[in-house]
C-alpha cells in the first residue's frame, strides 16, 4: 500500500429523501438500507480499507455524529474524524482534509467520496482508483470518476469528455451538466459521450489546493491562513473561526466546472448514489410480483412493485398497493406513490411545520 494515498469520506449530509428511516440525529449513511449486514459508511470504509492504509482513511461529518462514526468504524484512528461545526456543502468539506494533509504529507493523493453511495463491483472499483491515484501521481489533474449509463436517468448530473484518451482510459472534460430533464437525458446517453457523475474525485492536495487559491479564494484565504493549527490541540477552535467565514457551495460547482486541468475515467462497478428509496428498490431483490422487501416479517398479498421497509419484530401485511412506498419505523408510517418519492423532501418540510421536529 502507498503511503502517499489518502481518502476522504464525506459523511455529512442528512438524507432527508430516506426519511423517516433517515432521521437528522441518525441520517441515512449510518443506516443499513440493503439489509445487508454493514451500515451505508462501513460499507464503503472496507471498499477503501482494501487498498489505502487504515490510518490514511479520513471521514468528514458532522459534530454531531462524530460519536456515531466512531461507534460504526472502530478501526478509524479517532483523530481521522474530521467534525464540521456547520454544512457548508462539499468544497468546505474537501478544502477541510486538504489543508489539514498538506501540513501531513505535501505528497499526498487524495480520493474524495460520499459515504452512502453503493458499490457492487468492489475489485474493479478498485482498479479504477489505483489506476487514477497512479495518474494524478504524476499529472497535475483534477479527476472524477464517471460511470457508463444505463438509461436516461434525470436525478444525476452528466459530464461530457473528449473522445481520444489522454492516457490509458483517462480523458478530458469537455462540459459539466446539472441534472436534465428526460429528454435532454436521452440526447446525452444516444451521443454516446457523456457519463453520469458519480461525486468522487481523485487529485494531489497540492494541485486542488492550487485550484481553490484560484477558484474559491476567499475559502482558501481562511484554510491557509489558520492551516498551521491543524493537528494540534488548536485544530477545532481554528474550524469553528473558519466555517462562518465559508461561502455554501460544492466542489462541482465551485472548482470542476472552472477548472482546465479536469479529466475524468469512464466506470462500471455496480455504482448506485442511492439517493431515494427507488434507487433503494433498484438494488434490492424482488419477489415474483416484483416488491422489494427489507424486513423478515413482511407479508404481501396482491400486490406489485412496492419498496417495503418495516423493522423485523414487526408484522406488516400489504394488500392491494401497486408501485408505492412504505416505509414502517417506530413512530412514523410512510405511505407514498413511487413516482412521488421526489417530493419527500417537501413532505419532511410540511411535518417541521405542521409538528416541529420531533419525527425528524
């Protein structure tokens, strides 16, 4: 294993879209959504754990999951767990590891990943990454990962490349894309060169910081200036100064569509975001009336197509619903049609004001 490979697992989010499941004090990365055994971070702490020293493996979250991270992953050294006092999306987060490992290791190679994303394929997911980390050894790049699509999916963002490779499967970024609508999806996937952007990212500190000081100044301003106090007992003070003073953008946004240096590696390892309970049914197996069903105590009775996750000390019988979701915790039912499921974000906001925080 090389010493100079670092990762960041980003693990901050609140995933409100997995409500109620998901909940702001135990959020969906914490969460074993599959049934699989591991919880959404674990899972992709042993994915890294294969090929990056332990002690290299960093996880970004909040404070106030901090206790959480280190319950999940008691092999993570303590002091790899990295607590933003506030969300100030992904380019905070990113510049965060960055400073702190540049004071560490001027060498080092960084891949940045969300935590709760799912990976089928882990040896060739593997292979891509040490095939990037050998790539931005030696160029000064700014890398993602994008995987091949399956069908013209409106809920990723794309990213179009150059045809002719710069190295071995490695090419250059042409243009980045928010997420379009089903049409425009179609076009992109038939043009046969763009690729969904999975949100991982492979550089040397050196070179991403040389893209804030160019991109984000004002974030880099504050990250250097106090960078001196990370890894000493002055670190958590030195965040808390920080963060107030940092604009709320992602790293796409903020650096990757800028930037001239990015190239990216097109993917295929069985990759879900898993963003939302469909994708959740994507990846799960289906009964011959095709329900996925997370619970050992699920009885269905004609019925077809639904997402069912109900705790296993708990009997639920479903008859008769087609295509929804049902989600069963100990205080909260969810009922909702699939194709609905983009607007349980705006059903959380409507339980916040309708009975406070209490079921959130």
């Amino acid at each position: 294993m090389n010493k100079n490979n670092y990762v960041a697992i980003m693990a901050g989010g609140i995933g409100s879209r997995f409500w109620p499941m998901s909940r702001t004090n135990f959020p969906k990365q914490f969460l074993d959504i599959l049934n699989t055994g591991r919880t959404l971070i674990q899972g992709t702490f042993d994915r890294f754990a294969m090929f990056i020293p332990k002690e290299n493996i960093y996880v970004v979250t909040s404070e106030q999951y901090k206790d959480i991270v280190a319950k999940q992953l008691p092999e993570l050294p303590k002091e790899n767990i990295l607590c933003e006092p506030s969300r100030k999306n992904t380019a905070p987060c990113i510049a965060y590891v960055s400073y702190k490992l540049q004071q560490l290791n001027p060498d080092a190679n960084l891949i940045c990943a969300p935590a709760d994303h799912i990976i089928l394929e882990k040896e060739a997911f593997q292979k891509i990454c040490t095939d990037a980390l050998h790539f931005t050894a030696h160029i000064k790049a700014l890398v993602t990962l994008g995987i091949n699509p399956t069908h013209p999916n409106t809920g990723y963002g794309y990213i179009q490349y150059e045809q002719h490779a710069v190295s071995d499967n490695v090419y250059k970024v042409k243009a980045f894309t928010e997420k379009p609508d089903k049409e425009l999806a179609e076009t992109f996937i038939a043009s046969g060169d763009f690729l969904w952007n999975a949100g991982i990212f492979v550089w040397q500190v050196k070179n991403i910081i040389t893209a804030f000081e160019k991109f984000l100044p004002e974030i880099h301003e504050v990250f250097d200036a106090e960078k001196i106090h990370f890894s000493t007992d002055a670190e958590k003070a030195s965040i808390e100064k920080i963060y107030p003073q940092c604009v709320n953008i992602s790293i796409d946004y903020g650096i990757m569509e800028k930037a001239d240096n990015v190239y990216i590696i097109p993917s295929s390892f069985g990759w879900s975001d898993l963003g939302t309970w469909a994708s959740a049914y994507e990846n799960l197996e289906k009964d011959y009336l095709e329900n996925a069903v997370a619970g050992d105590n699920v009885m269905v009775i004609d019925a077809t197509k639904n997402m069912v996750h109900a705790d296993n000390k708990k009997l639920v019988l479903l008859q008769g619903l087609d295509d929804f979701i049902v989600v069963d915790t100990k205080d909260v039912l969810l009922i909702c049609k699939k194709d609905r499921e983009q607007e349980i974000k705006e059903y959380v906001a409507e339980v916040k004001r309708n009975k406070g925080d209490k079921y959130l």
